[in-house]
C-alpha cells in the first residue's frame, strides 16, 4: 500500500480492499410470524479501507457491512508523532516504528506523552460515521447511534538505537546465550506484572524463535499476550509488548479510556525486561558479601543455619526455579508447592529423593541470608531484587565458569582437539586458552599432577 499513500491528500481514502473474513453479524432465526434476532459468527465479505487521515497519517478502518456494522480501526501513534513534530518545525529522521534522530528529544517525549484517549476516539468516530452512513444525523444524536471503541490489540515498543550494526549484533548474541541458560528458556516466566496461579490459561513460556534468519526473535508468552525482542533496521534492537486481550492478560478494561492505564502497564512490563536482562548480563556481587553468604548464619535464639555452597545441586536447582519463574519482576509472589516442580526437574530427582520438606529447608537457607521474605500471615514468599541478583550471580559462576572449566580439565572431549580453531565457537576458544593458562601457572610454580 506504500505507493497509494506517497501523493494522497489529508483525509483521503486511498484505497479499498474486499475480503472475506469472520465476523460476528445479526441473523434473523424463525418461520412465519415468529422470528428473533441472534448473534452469529459468519465468513462475510468485508471491506477495508486505506486511509490519510489529517491528523494520524497512515491508518486503516476495516468494517463489516452487515449489522450490528462491526468494524476494526488500526492507528500508529508513530505517524502521529511525525505530524505533530512537522507542525512545530522539529526535524528528525523516522525509520518505520522509530525515530533516528530529533533535533529536539525532550518535545519529541512529552509528545508522546501526551496522546489521550480522545484523540483516538475523534479519529475512530470520524472514520466509523463516514464508512457507516446507515443512520441521519438526527438519528446519530438522540438515539446515540454509534460505535463503542474497544482496545482489541495493542503495541508498545521500546527501541534503543546503536551507531554501529557489530555492537548490536554483539549485544544481541549475549542475549540470546543468556535466555538459552539462565531461566530456563523453554519454562520461563516472564514480567508481565501478575501472579501465576494454577488457574492460569494460555502460553506461559519464553523461546527463541526464527533461528535461521539473520535477526532471530526472542518472544516471551503469557495468556493471548507476548514480548518480544528482536533486531530492526540494522540499527535497531526493539522491545516490543503485545497483546490482544487487555482485561485476561493485564487486568484492565478494554474501554479505549482505560488508555493511561494501559500504556503505564505496558511501559513496566518493557522497563521491568530491559533490568532482569541487565542483571543477567551484568551483575556484580562484592567479595566480602559473597564470602559472608558462604558462611553459616546464626539466628538469635541460637540456631545455626549453614551457608550458601557454590557447587550445591539442591541449592543451584532452587535458584533456577526461583530465575525461571521471575516473580521478582512480575511484582507477584509463590509458594514452595508452586517451586517444587520446576526444582525437582532443574535437580533431576524424583518426589521420593527429593520431598518437598527438603525444598522448604533450602529455602529457608535463602531466607536466612536475606534473599527471599516471606510474606506475613500467609504462605507465600517473594524473591528480592537482591536475591535475585545472587541467584544469577551463583548461576554464572557455576554454569559459566566453575563447571566448562572442571570439565574441561577433569574430562575433556577427544574429538574437540580435531576440530579447526576456525571452526571453534568464540567462548570455547576462551575457555581453552584459560584451561592453557591454568597449565602453565601450574607448571611455573612448579607443580605437576599426581
């Protein structure tokens, strides 16, 4: 449709496309003197109409020519950004659902800010009546004869803007590694700010998707709502919040003035992934703290609570249940029943190996040290954003570092010595020239193997 809108005047239908699509319409059900109306899901023909709006620029009304005269309008806030921006003379460079560069950034956010709910329903409503013109104005007014406006799928993206393609690529593969290992990718819950119960319906999972192109997606479900992230445009890594249900996956109603609501929540939801990914790529944990977790923490009436082991499989298991469920960013709270199936799993035990009374004292553990808090008068807990930050600091240490390295010297691969350097991934090549390093600080100080 590009091409249509290149010479269209403001309010200008640019093109229409008939199409046969589902819709729900009214039939009449009966014989005789006896009918009634009734709802119907039906295939109809439907028309969509292409429009330059004078005040949104590209958008799209779809409506069903058939009553109760269904209809679908889909607006872009960003071509409404470039308009208002055009009006008060702000250059900038738009690059589809982006801006590269604006000469005045601050204007640009308060902008953006500044989108109501009654902008979207004057240009809704303006479309709907010229599309639908069934009624007369008079009828319009007194028997308020017109389309209620609904949220039925909604974006929201975040887009951070790199100079050079290598840095975002680089930053891109760091991603990706870390959503393969810590969380658990194909179980993992993720920050769409509501508790997970067993009640929950739809996809509750993050995985990594179109592998074979140059950009793969890592996309994160929850209920008929997703994130997703992803390369754009070369210099572009967006984060992106979706969903087509607003009341089942946020709580919210659907009403389109629910829309400060809707845009708060889908901006904590894009804030709350950016920091749990920051932590995973970047954590730092001082040595004294990490020597004081490794020591056991006396309670005051005397008890003696052992420390946090780095090399402790019931402890590790924990703290994958407690990563791949990120209650932390989704504001919510679990119980040790809601923890002990992914633990057992993460462990590899059976329930008979591995009680859930067990889990409950390496919880404990972790309360102990002020990772986790339980919450008064109930039975739930909440893992802490610092708690959070150990557990991945725990996880990196023994995936990452202390387990490629033992296994690397205690049981290497034959066959890794055949494969050309040119052909070996850039982390194990740094994995070998560390175990090389280790060899020849061994031999320096003059130690040798029993």
């Amino acid at each position: 449709m590009e091409r249509y809108f290149r010479h269209a005047q403001p309010d200008q239908a640019v093109a229409i496309i008939k199409a046969r699509e589902p819709a729900t319409i009214m039939t009449a059900i009966g014989k005789d003197d006896r009918w009634h109306l009734e709802l119907k899901w039906r295939w109809v023909d439907q028309y969509n109409f292409y429009v330059q709006d004078s005040r949104w620029g590209q958008m799209f009304v779809r409506v069903c020519p058939y009553f109760p005269f269904s209809a679908r309008v889909c607006l872009n806030q960003h071509y409404w950004l470039a308009l208002r921006m055009q009006e008060r003379g702000i250059r900038f460079q738009q690059c589809a659902n982006a801006f590269l560069q604006c000469s005045d950034p601050e204007t640009l956010q308060k902008l953006a800010d500044s989108l109501t709910a009654d902008d979207l329903l004057t240009c809704a409503q303006k479309w709907l009546t010229r599309f639908t013109p069934f009624f007369t104005a008079e009828e319009r007014k007194h028997a308020g004869v017109q389309h209620r406006l609904f949220f039925a799928q909604v974006e929201f993206c975040d887009n951070l803007i790199f100079r050079r393609r290598a840095a975002v690529d680089a930053l891109e593969q760091r991603l990706l590694d870390a959503n393969r290992s810590i969380g658990q990718p194909n179980k993992l819950t993720l920050i769409f700010g509501r508790r997970i119960t067993r009640h929950h319906a739809g996809k509750l999972q993050t995985v990594i998707e179109d592998m074979n192109l140059p950009n793969p997606v890592i996309r994160s479900h929850y209920r008929k709502g997703f994130l997703k992230q992803y390369v754009r445009d070369r210099f572009l890594l967006r984060t992106e919040s979706a969903t087509n249900n607003i009341s089942t996956d946020y709580g919210i109603g659907k009403a389109v003035a629910n829309l400060p609501q809707l845009r708060q929540k889908l901006n904590g939801i894009i804030d709350r992934y950016l920091e749990v990914q920051q932590d995973i790529l970047e954590t730092f944990v001082d040595h004294e703290e990490l020597r004081q977790l490794t020591q056991p923490t006396l309670l005051p009436n005397g008890r003696r609570i052992p420390g946090l082991k780095l090399d402790q499989p019931r402890q590790l298991a924990l703290m994958h249940s407690l990563v791949r469920f990120c209650y932390l960013a989704a504001e919510g709270t679990f119980t040790t029943r809601d923890l002990y199936p992914q633990t057992l799993q993460a462990l590899r035990r059976t329930p008979e190996e591995y009680k859930l009374g067990s889990l409950r004292y390496d919880l404990w553990k972790l309360r102990a040290k002020g990772l986790v808090e339980k919450i008064p008068h109930s039975r739930r807990y909440r893992l802490l954003p610092h708690g959070y930050q150990i557990c991945l600091v725990f996880l990196k240490l023994y995936e990452k570092i202390y387990a490629p390295l033992t296994a690397g010297i205690l049981q290497p691969f034959v066959a890794d010595e055949s494969i050309p350097k040119e052909k070996i991934s850039d982390l194990d090549r740094r994995y070998t020239a560390v175990i090389q390093a280790l060899d020849d600080l061994v031999e320096a100080v003059g130690l040798k193997a029993a």
